[in-house]
C-alpha cells in the first residue's frame, strides 16, 4: 500500500477505476432500464406513482452520465484537470441533481403515505 502522500499506485489506480467504472455503468443501465420498463409497460404507466419513480430514475441517469465519471477521474488522478469552469458547472450539477433525487424521494413517500391513509379511511368507512 502506497503511502497517502503519495496518491495512488497504478494497480491501485487500474482496480478503483474498474470498481468505479462498474458502478456507473450499474447505474446508469438499472435506471435506464426502470424507465424503459415503466414507459413500456401498460400496467406501470397506470400506476401514478411511478412517473415519480421515473423522474428519480432521470434524475440518478443525469448524476451516473455527468457527475460520476468526473469526479472519479478526480479521485483517481488526485487533481482536477477539466478547468475551474467545468468545475464549478460540475459541482452545481452535482448538488442540483443529488437534491432533485432527494426530494423525488420525498414526492414517493409522501404519496405512499397520502395513499395509504386514504385507504386506511375507506377500510374504517366500511366497518
């Protein structure tokens, strides 16, 4: 193992890129294949609750193609070499696209709740 000051060896560098690189590329296949899956298929798109589902599914798309492979050659050549600008275009992204995830997540549980709820009224109705 190569001292930290160092930064890291090339078999070092070669396994983190091909683990990182495997990950994007899970990502970016599993959430095209959601959206794929839903916008094909008649019984998810009646399912109103799923159009959320895509738009995280997008909205993961977006970091796995614009964020994830930038940042990784970051980590792995431990400097920046796309420039300043591309760098902050980066960060925003970066930060726009996570808290768009993040509140799709909301807009899910929310939704799961409200349902939920409903049903849970309609159930005590009958009683």
């Amino acid at each position: 193992m190569t001292n930290s000051s160092e930064g890291f060896g090339i078999a070092e560098k070669i396994v983190l890129l091909s683990f990182i690189s495997a990950v994007i590329l899970m990502a970016i296949l599993g959430n095209l294949l959601v959206m794929v899956a839903v916008c094909r298929d008649r019984q998810l798109r009646k399912i109103k609750t799923n159009y959320f589902i895509v738009s995280l599914a997008f909205a993961d798309l977006l970091v796995s193609v614009l964020v994830m492979p930038f940042g990784a050659m970051e980590l792995v050549q431990d400097n920046w070499i796309y420039g300043e600008m591309f760098c902050l275009v980066r960060t925003s992204l970066d930060v726009l696209l996570t808290t768009a995830s993040i509140l799709h997540l909301c807009c899910i549980s929310l939704d799961s709740a409200i349902k939920n709820n409903c049903t849970a009224d309609k159930q005590t109705q009958k009683l």
